[in-house]
C-alpha cells in the first residue's frame, strides 16, 4: 500500500511539473504594453493649479492622468480582435492603447459636473464592441429626479471631497476613434454582447439578468428616436 502511495504521489508530481513547464511564456507583459513611455514628454511648462476642484488645463489634465497610470491599472480588458488594451485609472478615466505597444490616449473621462464642481464617478469597462470599435463601460451617474444624493464637502471655500448616494447605472459605448459617446441602457449594470453581436446580456434594476436581441433593441431606439 505505501509503495503504490509513493507512486501515485511520484506520478502527481511530474504531471504538474510537466504542466507548468509546457505553460508558454507571454508575448509580452502588459506593463510593456502601457509603460513604455515617458510621461514627462506630457509635463506643461506652465504651474498647476492651485485649486484641484477646478477644471486644469488639458495639458495639465492629460500631464497628470499619465502620471497616474504609471502607478495604478485596472480592469484591464482586451478587445476581440486582440488589438486595443483597454483600461482605468480610479482618478484619470478610461484610457486605450493599441496591443503592440503606443502611447495611451485618455479615451473618457469619469468626471460629471454638478454644481459648477467636477465629480469623480464609478466606471468600469465591461467590454468591447463586437466589431472593436466602442468600448462598453458601465457608469454610475448623477440624476436627483432618480434618487441621487451628492453631499459637497468643503473647507472653506475649496471642494475637498464628494459623496454621492444611489448613482444610477448606465451602460455606455465610447467610440476608439472619435471619443463619441453614446447610451446603451439606462438603469442597467454589467453589459456586455456575445461574439457574433447577436445578443447583449447585462443586469436589471430587480437585479434579474436579461438577454436582449440586438436587432430588436436597434428597433426600439429607431422608434423613440
């Protein structure tokens, strides 16, 4: 008995030796993908703004959203065709990059104005477009007739901090080449199509999962448009 134990324990042992072995190395690492640049390119010349609550320059803007995704990428997702990376920083937005290699373009940004105030917002990216050229991304947004609660938090007269209560959910598709962008759903989370396009899957408000036929859902939005 102990030695057909050793056996199966010997046997075990080289399989996943063997396993990992044959594992491939990857082509290239994402951080080679994104970081292969040099983010002081973007510095302006000019100082930045003393107050961050306000809108900075788009110099300042893209300056800064660079330096952050240096530090911090997430929800990092591949399109179909395996060409386009796509990610977010939590404070920079969405950005794009092509697979081989490039310089990311901030492709949107999660700011919402209220009150004459920028908002950070939630985004994440659940996807491509089947023919690769949106993104999808599901966002909380900021509508009071919905329910949204925001409470500004100021000291003195400079914004410090938002807290927004029941965003409402929208599924939007961002257009890689343009910046375009346009509404999906409203009051839906998740979202995403099936490979041929023929479907798209995402979450309710009664949190029930549906499936929609894309063809009937480009008649709906023809008839109300």
């Amino acid at each position: 008995m102990k030695n057909i134990q050793i056996m199966l324990f010997l046997l075990i042992l080289s399989w996943t030796t063997a396993t990992y072995a044959s594992t491939p190395d990857p082509i290239i690492y994402g951080n080679d993908i994104i970081d292969d640049y040099d983010i002081e390119q973007f510095k302006p010349t000019s100082d930045a703004p003393d107050d961050p609550s306000k809108v900075y320059s788009e110099e300042w803007t893209i300056y800064e959203g660079h330096k952050a995704i240096t530090l911090n990428k997430e929800n990092i997702t591949l399109s179909p065709d395996g060409k386009w990376v796509a990610f977010w920083e939590h404070t920079a937005g969405t950005w794009i990059v092509r697979a081989d290699g490039g310089i990311p373009r901030r492709l949107y940004y999660h700011l919402e104005e209220y009150e004459g105030y920028l908002i950070h917002r939630l985004a994440t990216i659940t996807g491509f477009t089947p023919d690769n050229r949106e993104v999808l991304l599901n966002v909380g947004t900021i509508d009071i007739e919905r329910g949204t609660e925001v409470t500004l938090n100021f000291n003195g007269t400079q914004l410090t901090s938002a807290r927004v209560l029941h965003p409402v959910p929208v599924i939007l598709a961002v257009d890689i080449d343009t910046g375009a962008v346009r509404t999906v759903l409203e009051v839906a989370t998740g979202g995403s199509y099936s490979p041929d396009g023929k479907y798209f899957i995402y979450v309710n408000s009664e949190n029930e999962t549906i499936i929609l036929d894309t063809f009937l859902m480009k008649k709906s939005f023809s008839r109300t448009a």
